[in-house]
C-alpha cells in the first residue's frame, strides 16, 4: 500500500486560518524517510532530535514571560503527540505536528513524501510544506475490460477496491455468414451492456461518494465506448489519458504506482500551461499578473490572487499587520490600521496562508527554471 495523507483543502483551509495572539505556535516536521528511518531506533533518535531541535527554538531566544509558557505547553503536547509512536508513523513518510495552549491545539497530519526535519514558532501553523506535497484529493480509478471492471477509490497514495463485477459476453463465434453477424452484434451489445453497467457504479459512487478525479484504465480500441457511457459528471472529473494497465492481473501496489505516474504528468502538464498563460498575461501588461514579491503580495492584500505560483523553498523577509494581514517586505506601520507590523521571517508562508484562505491556487515548483527571471514569486490574477 502506499503512503498516507492526511491533507485535504479543509485541513489547509482551516490551518490557515488559525492565528494566536503572539508566538504561541510550535510546528513541527519530522522525517520519516523510509530510506533513512526504517527501524524503530532510527525513527526513535529522529524523534528525539526533533524535540531537541523544537525546545531549543523555544528557550534559545528572549520572550514574554506568557509566551515561553505557551510554548513550554505546546512542547510537552507534542511530546505526548509523538508519544504513541508505532500508530502514528503507520504509513507515513512525513509527520507535521501543530501544537498552541492558547488555541487548544494538538494536531498531527501524516505525510505521503518525506520533509526535512524542522521546528518553527509563530502566530499561526507553518503550512507551506503541506502545500508544497498537496491535499489528498479523492481519486476513482476504474479497471475495465469487455467482461469485468475493477474500480478502485481513495488517494494516489492509498486506493482500496471499492467494487469489481463481471457481466456475461459470450466468446468469439466461429461459423460465418449471417449466423456470424448477427453473433457479433450480440456480443456488441453484450460489451455495450457491461459498459452501460460500469458507467452506471461510477456515477453511483459518485453521489455516495464523492471524489476530485477520475482515472480510467482499459485497452486502446475500448477507450471510445467507454467514454461514450459515462455520465457528465464523471466525465467532468475525467483526465484526458487512458490508464494502459492490465486489468485483471494489477495489484493495488500497481495501480497506485500507474496513477501516481500518470497524476504527475498531469500537474507538470498543469504546471507548463500555467507558466506559459503567466507569461501571456505579464507580456501584455494588462494588470492580471503580479511578478516579484511585492507586487504579489500585494495583489493578495487586495484578494486579486487566482493562482500564487513560487520556487520551492524559496524564502524573504518581510512584515504583516497581525490585525488585518496586510503585507509587504519592509515598513513600521499598517498603512490601513495604523497597527505596528510584525516582522515576518519567511514572507512566503504568510502569502501561501492568505492564498489558501482566498480559495487561490497554489503551485510550489520544483526543477522549472521558469519563474527566475520574475523574481521566484508570481500570481495569476482574478482581475
């Protein structure tokens, strides 16, 4: 089976909109590479380094004597949090770990891709990891032949058969003539019949169910009839590629590894028609793209932002107004509250934050050199 995710766009959306008064928040990340922590004692000394790593990020600097005894607090919660150690790191190859007094918090996501190890304190949860690994989108994948279906639910990461079913088709017919058309139309229709079937389960699933993508695996001359069938909805949901996997012989393992493969092209495909439309938009200058960090964030002050594009890891200074998130990268006071603006070590995770409270998208890109020349930092602009 694969790794686990616990993120959804709910989760996202809730962590980002979560602020304390003052730096009361401890989150944390720890590494469970399966290639570095596979055995209890390795996971058990990462798990300690953490903690070492988190205390020292509380005591090392000078604080509010009410704030250190929030983060003293929010320690020992995500000490207990990392206690029960076998169930938690179950399937994960990533923890992230959000812990405040003030705000009851104690909560733990697993994570499908390692992350390097790190303990941050903030007003708010450090979310820009969990974008840049993605939400769990709910993902259907069907398996289907002229005689049986396997369809599958879940995540890319983790699918289980929901249902499999075989219909009636009878075998070639081997006398010729009339006898033999009229044998083949029948079993046309017999095909037609289970196709009918397969559409009717996905769209039932469908409404019980429901999921973001649907992924369809079958064989190249099948691809059209299957299309054909399938309601609006589901074929809303309906990537553009055929899935080529064997049917009846596939493992979950093999099914997980073919939509994770074919989801990949899809967001580097997504990610290609992004940066070239950015491109369009900032070549004609008509105000719908915001290139460089300070034009960005300030199309997000002003909610403009439909998609925050930046280079993973990239990191800038900057300040926020903790009264009403206004943003930019240097200045002593909010220009609309009159508020003293807080200093902000990393001005990306306060932008990626108000994203995901605006319902933008959100891409962190690796490898794509395509984003240097604008800064590292651009958006695409609802208007």
């Amino acid at each position: 089976m694969g790794a686990v995710n616990d993120v959804t766009v709910e989760t996202l959306r809730e962590l980002a909109g979560t602020r304390a008064d003052g730096e009361t928040v401890l989150s944390t990340y720890l590494d469970l590479d399966p290639a570095h922590f596979a055995t209890p004692p390795a996971r058990a000394s990462e798990i300690d380094s953490l903690l070492d790593q988190a205390h020292r990020e509380i005591e090392g600097r000078e604080r509010a004597h009410a704030e250190l005894k929030a983060l003293r607090g929010a320690f020992e919660r995500t000490r207990e949090m990392l206690r029960p150690r076998g169930s938690i790191v179950r399937g994960a190859h990533a923890l992230a770990l959000f812990a405040c007094e003030p705000l009851d918090l104690a909560r733990t996501l697993r994570l499908p891709q390692p992350v390097a190890r790190a303990a941050i304190v903030s007003d708010a949860p450090f979310i820009a990891p969990l974008v840049e690994q993605g939400p769990a989108g709910r993902l259907c994948v069907a398996l289907v032949d002229e005689r049986f279906a396997r369809i599958l639910s879940g995540t890319a990461e983790r699918l289980r058969e929901a249902v499999s079913f075989g219909d009636p088709v009878h075998g070639r017919h081997d006398q010729g003539g009339w006898s033999q058309a009229r044998y083949q139309r029948s079993v046309d229709e017999s095909v037609s019949a289970h196709l009918r079937r397969v559409a009717r389960v996905l769209y039932d699933l469908l409404r019980v169910s429901p999921y973001d993508r649907q992924l369809i695996g079958c064989t190249e001359p099948l691809w059209p009839r299957v299309l054909a069938e399938l309601h609006a909805d589901v074929r809303a949901r309906l990537t553009e590629q055929r899935m080529s996997i064997d049917v009846g012989d596939a493992s979950i393992a093999d099914v997980e590894r073919a939509a994770a493969r074919m989801l990949a092209t899809i967001e580097r495909a997504r990610e290609k028609a992004v940066l070239a439309e950015l491109r369009e938009r900032h070549a004609r200058g008509n105000g719908r793209a915001a290139a460089g960090l300070s034009a960005v964030l300030r199309a997000l002050v002003e909610r403009r932002v439909e998609t925050l594009l930046y280079d993973a890891g990239v990191e800038a200074e900057g300040v926020v107004c903790p009264r009403c998130g206004w943003m930019d990268l240097d200045g002593e006071r909010c220009p609309v509250e009159g508020q003293r603006l807080r200093r902000s070590r990393n001005i990306i995770e306060e932008a990626v934050q108000a994203a995901v409270r605006q319902s933008a998208e959100v891409l962190a890109l690796r490898e794509r050199p395509e984003l240097g020349p604008l800064g590292g930092v651009a958006a695409m602009l609802r208007f």
